[in-house]
C-alpha cells in the first residue's frame, strides 16, 4: 500500500442483506414530515411571459440592469 491509501474488502453474507436496504429507517414512517405540515392554499399570480417577451426580461435582467459585487463580479 502506497502512502495514504486503505485496504479494504467486502464479505458478502446473505443472511443479513435484508439489513443492507434498512439504513433510513422503516417505511411505517414515510411521508411522516409531508403528512405533519399544514395545507396551505395556493395564491393567485401574475401571468408569467412567454417567448420573445420572457427573453426580453432576462436580457434586461442580465446586461441592462446589472450590478456588480466588489471585485467587478456581476450579482446573479
């Protein structure tokens, strides 16, 4: 072995490879957290644009309207 790397090797025993799938926990608790939060309704909003006018506003977003970070970065 060369300097800092580790050996390491597998044993392959069959009687506990139903344990390999069981590392995050049992599946009585999925969608515990999801389940837990409270519904909460969907809010109406503006239409979004589409084609030329989206890419309108992605230009302007980008090279029209920017500023820059100390080290003459652009802010995203």
């Amino acid at each position: 072995m060369g300097k800092g790397q580790q050996s390491c090797f597998y044993v392959y025993l069959p009687q506990f490879t139903s344990l390999l799938y069981l590392v995050h926990g049992s599946l009585a608790r999925a969608g515990k957290v999801k389940s837990q939060t409270p519904k909460v309704e969907a809010q109406e909003k503006k239409k979004t644009p589409k084609g030329r006018a989206k890419k309108r506003i992605l230009y302007n977003r980008r090279f029209v309207n920017v500023t820059t970070l100390p080290g003459g970065k652009r802010r995203m």
